[in-house]
C-alpha cells in the first residue's frame, strides 16, 4: 500500500515540476492596496463582495480596505458571518449575497478562515450547479474564479497564496478541503497595520502555523532546492522577528516580516503538502473547535519527536540556515539545537503543550480520520501507524 502511496507523491511532485503553480500577484502597503484594486480593471459603481468576519467588521479593521475600494468608485457588499472555522452553511450564504447584490468581484480580508472561505465563495460562483462538498479534493473546481483579492490580517495560514481551501462539514463535524490550481487568490496584498491589533497570543498561534507550513514542506519528499529555500527563509524571519511581535505588537517591521515569512511558507507548502500536524490538527479543530494554530503548535514537537532521527537531515539543515547551532557539530547536534529552539520559543511564546478538550474516548476515531486525510494525499517522510498517531494524541491530552 505505501508503494502506491509513493507512486502517487511522485505523479504529484511531478505535476508542481512540469505544470507549475500559479502565484499570486504579490502587493505590499498602502499604495499596494491601491495599485491591487485598479488592477481589478472594474468600472464604476461595480458591486464588490467584501468577506470577512463580524470581530474585524465590528473593530473596523476592514475600514481601509472599504475606503480603498469607494475612493476607486466601487461599491463594497459586506458579508461578515464567517466563523472561525468555516461551514458549508457559511459559504452558501456568501454565495446567496454575492447573487443577490450582483457583486463581479471579491475582496477577503481575514484570517485564514475568512481567505478560504472567499476562495470557495468564489468557486461556487463560477461552479453554481455544484455544491460545497462536493469541492473537496483535488481538482473539484477546475474554472477561473472571479476577480479577486485576499488580504490577510494574521501572518499564518498563508492561505493567500495556496491552492487550498479548508472547510467544515457541518453536519458531520468533519473538516474538509479543496485543493485546485484555480483556488490561488488572483492578487494578495500584504498590510502590517492591519495585524497590529491582534492580540499576543494570536499572533503566536498564527505564526508557528506558518513556521509549521515551512518545516512540513522541508520534510516532505516533495520538497525541491526552490520550496527549500522559500521555507529557509520563512524559519528565518519567523525565529528572529515573533518575538518582537509577540512583546511589541505595533512593531510595524516585525509585522511586515511575518506576514512574508507566511506569505513564503504558503507558497513552499503549497507546492510540497504538509504532514501528520496538519492531519491531526484538522481533526482537533472540526471535533472541538480548537483554533489551527494553536492545535498546531501543541502537535509540533510530539510528532518531531516522533519521527526522531529519520528527519535529523533536515531539521539540522533549518539550525544551520537559521543560525541555531554550529557548523562544526555533527548533524545529530544541529537537529537537537532546533529542537532546544523549539522548545525555548513555545515557552516563551507561552503556548501550552496540552489541550483540555481531547476525550480519552475520541482517540481512536481521532487518530483514524487523521491517517485517513493523510493518506495517501501527504507525501510524508516516514508512516505513521495507527497506535503512534493514537500515543500523540494521548501525550497533548491534558
């Protein structure tokens, strides 16, 4: 069985070489807002769908973006009820507003959730006879979504620049995702000054989801010399400018810097997949609502350890680039450096190592959902096997 899983890991990888993966046109700033909403080539008075969330409606973060798109004679549709963790229910009214309000265009701007939730917005425009679910996997969507932008407001999912869109089967408490060349926002604009007022602990959930991506695509065998070094240095910038962000939220440079490191961890994962985190974090998040990054976070080093020495290559590889270690230690040295940084970081950053919620009685059907989304589709360096999938659940357990 694991055979066909590398056969299907290389078809992949294959894909990424020969066709490629469409990237977004990358704005940064102010002006770069601007210069992305003329872009959008609109006459006046064009109805835009602005997606987003009620917290970022109610504390007007989306404001600039809003007045961005009025002083270039367009006219913003709000739709804020998308929640944390994306529904089906959540999409179709979008969908329904989009419609109605006879929008051409869409303008996300949020956390991961609010980027996926536009991207899928979009699919069900240009796809209306097909439903939300029926998205998921890859290569569901296969058309040109409309014009839009994503501008996200925490540096984590990345998800301005990724084929993938993650979603909640409401009814199933299942999480869900669509993977489609197509689902790469068209335009992505990266503003520091939206992200100053998250709180520090968001800000360190949301940025060890981004380092995540980065070192998930390192461990991938799908990993190439180009998503390398995009993650590299996404690992950089995340070790030397979260902590500055996590004591000086209005650092407006630490800001910046980890919204590109996510922006350049997305573009690396979206081209390698990621790995056993993301597998059982998604599980956590759709049984118990328990926020991505922080799911993340509490999984990183338990499935690090986990793999042990079959991944010392790579994680000394990040210690050397990041400046964690010496080049004159053998390379066992350098992976246990990254680990100690790891783990000091997280203390720091004070993340848990426990969650609460995990009921000994889940664990088996947790532990199974995750091996199921994990295989075949995450081309892993090494197998998890059930009882090992079951032994990390049982060590976040509080």
């Amino acid at each position: 069985m694991y055979l066909l899983y590398r056969c299907y890991h290389f078809l992949l990888k294959s894909i990424v070489r020969f066709i490629g993966i469409p990237e977004p046109r990358l704005y940064q700033g102010k002006q770069g807002l601007d210069d992305a909403i003329l872009d959008l080539s609109l006459p006046a008075d064009t109805q835009v769908m602005v997606v987003t969330d009620k917290v970022l409606n109610e504390l007007q973060v989306i404001k600039p973006v809003l007045e961005a798109l009025r002083a270039r004679n367009l006219s913003p549709v709000v739709y804020d009820q998308v929640q944390a963790n994306p529904t089906i229910t959540n999409i179709e009214q979008g969908y329904q507003v989009y419609n109605t309000h006879r929008c051409e265009a869409i303008v996300s701007v949020g956390g991961g959730s609010v980027l996926d939730a536009g991207k899928l917005i979009g699919a069900r425009v240009v796809r209306p006879h097909r439903s939300v679910d029926a998205f998921s996997g890859l290569f569901k969507v296969f058309k040109t979504l409309p014009p839009n932008i994503a501008i996200p407001t925490t540096a984590g999912t990345g998800s301005e620049t990724t084929v993938v869109a993650v979603f909640n089967d409401d009814k199933q408490n299942k999480k869900l995702a669509a993977a489609d060349f197509c689902l790469v926002p068209q335009r992505a604009v990266l503003l520091s000054q939206l992200t100053t007022t998250l709180p520090a602990k968001i800000t360190a959930a949301t940025a060890i989801d981004a380092l995540t991506h980065a070192i998930e695509a390192i461990l991938s065998i799908n990993a190439t010399e180009h998503t390398n070094r995009k993650a590299l240095e996404a690992c950089a910038l995340i070790f030397t400018h979260l902590p500055i962000a996590y004591q000086h939220g209005q650092d407006l440079d630490a800001r910046e810097k980890l919204l590109y490191a996510s922006f350049l961890a997305g573009q690396a994962f979206t081209r390698t997949s990621v790995g056993y985190i993301h597998a059982i974090s998604h599980q956590l998040t759709a049984r118990y609502g328990t926020p991505h990054g922080l799911a993340n976070a509490v999984l990183l080093l338990p499935v690090l350890h986990w793999y042990g020495s079959r991944i010392h290559p790579q994680l000394a590889m990040i210690a050397r680039h990041c400046s964690l270690t010496s080049l004159d230690y053998p390379v066992e040295q350098q992976a246990q450096d990254f680990i100690s940084h790891i783990t000091h970081l997280l203390i720091q950053l004070n993340i848990q190592t426990q969650l609460n919620e995990v009921l000994s009685d889940d664990i088996q059907s947790l532990a199974a959902m995750a091996l199921d989304e994990a295989h075949p589709d995450y081309p892993v360096p090494h197998f998890m096997a059930l009882p090992d999938c079951q032994h990390i659940l049982t060590q976040i357990r509080a």
